[in-house]
C-alpha cells in the first residue's frame, strides 16, 4: 500500500491529469457486465424516481420490469424494510434473475468520510451491513456519497483519499463496490475534479465515480471534464435533465426533469461519455413531486422512452 507521503508527492507530479489513466485502470472490472443496447448502454431504473408512490420494494422491481428496464437502483432503506416485513431478498434475486434484471447500484448514506474517529469507525460497519444487504439482492455496488460531510470545513483530498480507500477496503472483504458519488450541494466532494482526484489518490482497484448530470451543473463543474475521465471508471451514471429556472444557486433535487425535458446538454454529455469509454448504465434518478403523483409505471415507462431517445439522438 502507497504511504499518503508517497500519493502526495505523486498527486504534485502528475496532477488531475492522472486520474484518466487511474480511474481508468482502477475501475476497468466494474463494467464488465454485457450491454443491452446497440452503444452499450444499459438502463436502470433509481427508485428515487417512483419513490413517491410509496410502493413495496418487490413491486417497484416489478415496475421496472415490466416498463422494460435491464436493472434497478434500490434505496437500502427500502430493501431493509422489505427484508424486514418479511420480504425474501433471495426469492427476489431469483425472480430479477429470471427476467434478466441486475441490480445495478444502491443507495446508502453510511457516513464513511467524516472526521470523528469513532463515528467514522461506526460508518465503515454500517457500509459494511449495507453492502451484505445489498449482495443478498446479487447486487455488487453501492452509492459512496459524502454523507455526514456535507456542510462545515472543506476536507484535504488526499485525507478523503485515505478513507474512501479504507471503505474499498470493506467493499473487497464483502465483494461490493462503492462508488464515490459527486454531490453538488455538498461542501465536500461537490465537484468532478474533486471525486476524479479522490478516486486516484485512493490507489485502489475497486476505486471508480459515480456522477449525475443535474449534480455536476449544481456544484459548479463544466461538463467539459467528463471527457479526461475514462469511462470505464463510471459504472452507473446518474441520468436526469434540469430546467432553466431557477438558477444554480438555488435550484434543488425536485427541480430534476426527465433527460431532454430541460436544458442541459445531454448530447454533448453522452458523446463524450461514450467516447470516454462509458459502456456503463443510465440510471434514471428523479425527485420531482409532479412525477411522484402519477402511476408509477407511466412515469419509469416515460423515463426510459426518454433516456433512449437521449442516447439515439447523441449516437445518430
């Protein structure tokens, strides 16, 4: 294992340049699954999306399924409720097995990344709980966002490095792969230059991104940057749009449209995500209310109809 002298010495060397070659390398094992569409793309459905209809975990695979999705984004809260009602997470697997569904991610907030020595102990075992949860689904990544981190001091990058390499760690023992997720709202981890030296600092083989078109537009970054990141270091991409009101500053999580209802230049992002080497999944991850009033089924169907014509309009 390098010492952290060793990556920061390094880091100065090389620069943000280097996370294209080790994000690249570091994550290569992360999309090896077999695509579902001519680009090699595959769709996933983030439960976020349907979150409002306030539906059972197994019938929200169902809409998934039925809509036409290859995979589905769980929250662990919801697979843990499930579970706990009585729910059988192996007799789920086998039912997402038999209609050709992976579970490609999840969502977890277990606090990895803060200062407190103890709690952050505390936060390696919850992701550690989450992670089994999750694999008893056949699921093999996990959403790595900055929880806990979000407001006060601005972290040293090369400290986070450390302890995002500590929760890879965990991740290799259970055979999950946390995905260091940019959060735009955060004060930490809130930018693409931020995860991107994050994830190579780690110097860890399971080390990879998870990014989010509304999320890069609200921190700040310019969607520029997602051509110096191989793609093979982005297994699931957040896919969503944004409208031109209200602005950055104040624009939040429900103001999410569905891709191509907005403004944001998906095309371009598409290109050069492919370009990139992306052969990941779009998961379609939403919190508009509006959306959450509708039948849940219309709403994954329309999502799905959309992100595809996002990616036909992009790749034509």
């Amino acid at each position: 294992m390098s010492t952290l002298l060793d990556r920061r010495d390094a880091f100065r060397l090389a620069g943000l340049a280097g996370a294209s070659f080790w994000l690249g390398a570091a994550a290569s094992q992360a999309a090896e699954t077999p695509a579902t569409d001519d680009f090699g793309i595959r769709y996933c459905l983030n439960m976020s999306t349907i979150r409002g209809q306030d539906l059972p975990l197994d019938q929200e695979v169902e809409i998934a399924a039925q809509a036409g999705y290859s995979g589905v984004e769980p929250w662990i809260s919801k697979v843990a409720a499930y579970q706990q009602s009585g729910g059988s997470l192996d007799d789920l697997r086998k039912r997402m097995e038999d209609r050709g569904m992976q579970v490609e991610s999840a969502i977890g907030f277990a606090p990895w990344i803060v200062d407190d020595d103890a709690a952050r102990k505390k936060g390696l075992e919850d992701a550690r709980r989450d992670m089994l949860l999750i694999k008893s689904l056949g699921g093999t990544r996990i959403a790595a966002p900055p929880s806990g981190a979000t407001k006060g001091a601005k972290l040293d990058l090369l400290t986070v490095a450390d302890r995002y390499r500590a929760l890879c760690e965990v991740g290799e023992e259970v055979g999950v792969t946390p995905e260091l997720e940019l959060w735009g709202f955060s004060a930490n981890l809130s930018r693409l230059g931020e995860v991107a030296c994050v994830a190579t600092e780690a110097a860890h083989p399971r080390a990879c991104i998870m990014p989010d078109v509304y999320h890069i537009y609200k921190g700040g970054s310019d969607f520029s940057g997602l051509r110096v990141i191989n793609g093979a270091a982005m297994p699931v991409f957040h896919m969503n749009d944004y409208p031109a009101d209200p602005p950055r500053n104040t624009i939040n999580d429900s103001d999410r449209v569905f891709p191509g209802d907005g403004v944001a230049p998906l095309t371009q992002i598409i290109r050069d995500l492919h370009a990139g080497g992306f052969r990941g999944a779009f998961s379609l991850e939403l919190f508009n209310a509006g959306y959450w009033k509708r039948d849940a089924l219309e709403v994954a169907q329309e999502g799905l109809a959309k992100m595809k014509a996002s990616v036909r309009k992009a790749m034509g």
